[in-house]
C-alpha cells in the first residue's frame, strides 16, 4: 500500500523555464484545517517576493491541539513540513500519518499515499540527505518517533527497529503548550537524532538524544537526555550551528539555550535571556549572515543571534512585525547571493518576507495576505490561521 501514488496537483507551477521565467522557488506551509489539511504553495521571484500559486491536498486531515487560547501554534512545533532534496514532507495531525511529495517544477507533481506516522498526533519532521532518511515525531497519546527511507518512487518505507516511544502521558490532539513534544532533527553527520520535549514548569523539558545506526538506519533503544541550564524550561525549535556539534534551542520561559554536543550527550548547556520576550520558539539560520533568527508568537518580533566559534552568543538587532501578527515557523533561502527570511504570521493568515541584507541589516519587504490571495483564487480551500504551521521552502536555482 506504501507503493501506489497518484499524479497530483503541482508543487510548483508547471512550466517554470518558459511561462513564468521569474519563478525561482516556492515556499510551502500546511493550513492543517480539521475538515481537510492542504500545503499551500507560494512562490518566489529572484527579488525574494511571494505569490499565492495553489493549494494541495495532503489526503488527510489537520487539527488545533488542546491549549487555553486556542490561538496560532496548532501544533505546538517546528517543522512540521519539511523539504529534503527534490521531496516535500508533511504531517497530517487529524489523521495520524505523514505525506511525501515529488517535487518536480517541469511535471506534475507526485504525492504518495500517505502512511502511518507510528503514533498520534505527528507534528515534525527531520530529513538526513545522507542517506534519505525520514524521522517523524508524534506528540499525542502514543508519542515518540517512527523513521523512514523516502524512495522517489515508493514513498515513505517505514524502517525496522525505530519506533520509539518518549513514554510522555500526553492526549490526543496534545494538550499544552507545557509538556508536550516540540521538534526533530539529525545532527549534521547523521549520527544523532534529537528531540526537544517542553517541560511542564517548575519541571524543565529536555533534549533526547537517539544514537543513528547509518548502516541500517536504526535508532538507539533509550535516549539520553539533557535538561536546559537553569532557567529553561520549555525547549522548542532547534537549529543546529554550523561548524559545530552544537545545538540552539529556542526556549519561550527565558529566551534560548545553547546545547554543545562536542563531548556526547548529555550535552553542555547554555541559557541566554532575551529581554522582552514572550513566546520566542522557533528559529532558522542565514549561511549568508551567518545569523539564527528567532521568532516569537507574544510579541511578533524577530531575534537575530550570533554564536561564535567558542559557542558564545550575542543578541545582534531585534525587528519588530506588525503587532498581532503571532510569527511562528520561518525558513531562510538564498537567491541568487540573497537571503530572505519567511516567516508565518498564523494570527493574520500572513507571510512576512524579510530581506537578509547582512549582519544586522535585514528589511522587511513584503507581507502576503495568504487569506485574501486564497480567496480571491477562487480556491474552495478553508483557510483559518489559527491552524496554519510549518515553513519549508525550494529553491530551483541558487
Ligand atoms: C542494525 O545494525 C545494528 C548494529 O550492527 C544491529 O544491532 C541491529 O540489529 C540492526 N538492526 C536492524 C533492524 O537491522
Ligand atoms: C534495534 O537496534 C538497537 C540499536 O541499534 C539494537 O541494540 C537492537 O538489537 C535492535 N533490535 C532489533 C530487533 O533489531
Ligand atoms: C490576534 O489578533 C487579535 C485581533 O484580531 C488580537 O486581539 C490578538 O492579540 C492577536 N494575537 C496575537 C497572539 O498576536
């Protein structure tokens, strides 16, 4: 069942090299809608700038967790889609499986069937290029990670000996925003797997650490798990910082931590604080700047942060969106020699584009009203921002 797929609506608009020569790229989020959960495709012109293209079904089903405000951050993650590649991964919360598209900006694009997430209520994704391995983390009742081999052909082959429970008491959809699972990624050699899990104050989260079998893909039976320094309390979007075996992990009780994984795990651990902060939990690097940038779904401002080679970091300039706006999940890419930060504004069904300038120079340069784009397409597609989550993005040409 894993084999069959079916040619789908585009990834990306079809005839990109002739009809529409200013496409370079697409940016891609999931409006995971309870009656029906769909990507949506923006793309990108060499200025950075976005256009609504289309909507695309997921075959499956989103959901809002359980939380006080029943606001942005449905998922209470970062990346839940994911792009690895020429393929695009996607959860589908309500349904309790992830999805596998082709992207292929010249043919239609394919989406393969759907499979089990392994657990309940997916909400991340990480993708090691390595080897094509797909790891998923489910955050409800039965939580933990499930990993994959993406095959371009076959979808998503679930691989033996990697479900792995997190033993979390959780329900489904989750209920928090405290104590439930947040995100998923490979360490830059493929070795390690690390999950970050909120704390449920005063108790703090943590990171676990899987260790990766690259020969055949299996994951460790217990993880080792590092808690934030004091301080932290709820660890959220992770990113990892190059040239290191180090992790920033986003952290809404204070500001951020650094993990520093240089010893193995447990890692070393470093909390900095950042003045005003409300809900900073997601994050995304500039190889260009060479700068993570943070947002934060209270206060809708974006963190810039520089870590230097002995892991130090320093706060470097703080750029306020429109207020209300709640920027969650966000993507960098370079263009052409530029880099542009996407961020989702869930609260106003937006997205924000940032130019990345330099070090501290970043402008904003556009605001999509994806609600209004989506609408006057004509699209039947349900649009509620309060569910929107995730930000990948491809790029045809860099
Ligand atoms: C993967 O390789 C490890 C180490 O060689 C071995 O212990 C394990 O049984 C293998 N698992 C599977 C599913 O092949
Ligand atoms: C699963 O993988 C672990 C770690 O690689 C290994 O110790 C264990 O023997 C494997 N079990 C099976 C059934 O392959
Ligand atoms: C979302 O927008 C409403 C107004 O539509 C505003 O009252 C609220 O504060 C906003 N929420 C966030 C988290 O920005």
């Amino acid at each position: 069942m894993y084999y069959a797929y079916f040619a789908s609506a585009l990834l990306l608009a079809s005839g990109l090299a002739t009809a529409r020569p200013t496409i370079i790229g697409a940016i891609y989020f999931i409006t995971n809608d309870p009656s029906g959960n769909n990507v949506i495709v923006n793309t990108m012109d060499h200025s950075g700038k976005l256009s609504y293209s289309h909507a695309v079904s997921t075959q499956g089903k989103g959901v809002h967790a359980n939380s006080p405000t029943g606001g942005p951050d449905a998922l209470f993650s970062q990346d839940s889609v994911k792009v690895g590649k020429d393929m695009l991964f996607a959860v589908n919360p309500g349904s309790s499986t992830v999805v596998m598209f082709k992207i292929n900006h010249q043919n239609p694009s394919e989406i393969n069937m759907p499979v089990s997430s392994g657990g309940d209520f997916p909400v991340s994704i990480a993708f090691y290029e390595n080897t094509n391995e797909v790891c998923v983390l489910n955050g409800g009742h039965v939580n933990g990670v499930q990993c994959y081999w993406a095959d371009s052909i076959k979808g998503l082959i679930p691989i033996p000996n990697t479900t792995r429970s997190l033993g979390l008491t959780q329900t489904t959809p989750a209920t928090g925003p405290p104590g439930t699972v947040s995100d998923v990624i490979f360490s830059a050699d493929g070795g390690e797997l690390y999950v970050s899990v909120k704390g449920t104050p005063p108790t703090p989260g943590f990171v676990a650490t899987y260790k990766v079998n690259k020969a055949n893909g299996s994951l460790s039976n217990k993880p080792v798990k590092t808690t934030p320094a004091s301080g932290g309390l709820l660890p959220f979007g992770m990113t990892l910082i190059p040239r290191t075996k180090a992790v920033l992990v986003v952290d809404p009780a204070t500001g951020f931590s650094i993990f520093d994984f240089t010893k193995g795990a447990p890692a070393k651990t470093t909390i900095y604080p950042v003045k005003n902060q409300l809900l900073n939990c997601w994050s995304s690097i500039s190889r260009k700047t060479g700068n993570i940038y943070l947002t934060d779904a209270g206060t809708s401002i974006v963190t810039e942060v520089h870590v230097n080679n002995q892991l130090k970091a320093n706060i470097v300039k703080q750029y306020q969106i429109k207020a209300g706006s709640a920027t969650i999940d966000s993507i960098v890419t370079s263009v052409g020699g530029n880099d542009f930060l996407y961020v989702l504004s869930a609260n106003v069904s937006s997205v924000d584009v940032l130019s990345l300038n330099g070090p501290g120079q970043a402008t904003h340069l556009q605001t999509l009203d994806v609600q209004s784009a989506v609408a006057s397409s004509g699209s039947p597609v349900p649009i509620h921002g309060v569910n929107f989550q995730g930000m990948a993005a491809y790029v045809v040409a860099k």
